[in-house]
C-alpha cells in the first residue's frame, strides 16, 4: 500500500468518502466564471508526495461531467512522484456558464 502525503492551503483539506477511489480536489482561487465552451486555468493549491514507484492521476467526474457540462481538459492528468508544486487543474465548460469557487471536479 502506498502512502500519498499533501499539503492543502488552510480550508481547501481534501476529501475522500470511505468508499472512493481517490481525492477530489477543490479550487483554491477566488471565484470564476467559466463561460460556455471556454476553458481555464485553476490552481488547487494542493501538493503530494509520492514514492518514486507511483503516480497520481487528474480526472474528471463522472456526474460532474453529465449534469453541469464539465471535465477536465487533458484527462488524465497524471501528476509524477517528482512535481513539487501546487497541481493546477484545466476545465472545460460545454454547458451555460459555471463560477467556480470551492468547486470540486
């Protein structure tokens, strides 16, 4: 079993209900609107630390894709054991506009 350390800016903790795969990240930045079919940037201001031997990978959320029109860009984004800084999440918004703070994906 691997174990995976982070770093969360104060308030921005990550959350993984018993039964998950993996983590869900949250924005970090102050709100956003994501306009329909445009993309952005966002920082979660999380980091990990990994064994050499693994990897962690960005990707989007199911339901979160199906019911507001939102993945993520490039997933999945895979974060080597090596990256030190804050991971940075691409959306892409298909739907209406999304503002984006607190968001999780």
């Amino acid at each position: 079993m691997a174990v995976v350390k982070y770093s969360t800016a104060r308030g921005n903790e990550l959350i993984k209900a018993p039964t998950d795969a993996g983590y869900d990240l949250r924005n970090a930045e102050e709100s956003k609107r994501l306009e329909s079919g445009s993309f952005m940037l966002l920082n979660t201001k999380t980091r990990v630390k990994m064994a050499k031997d693994f990897y962690a990978m960005v990707c989007s959320k199911s339901g979160l894709a199906a019911k507001k029109g939102v993945f993520v860009l490039n997933a999945p984004g895979i974060i080597d054991p090596l990256y030190v800084d804050d991971i940075k999440v691409i959306l892409c918004n298909l739907r209406k506009f999304l503002r984006c703070k607190n968001f999780l994906w």
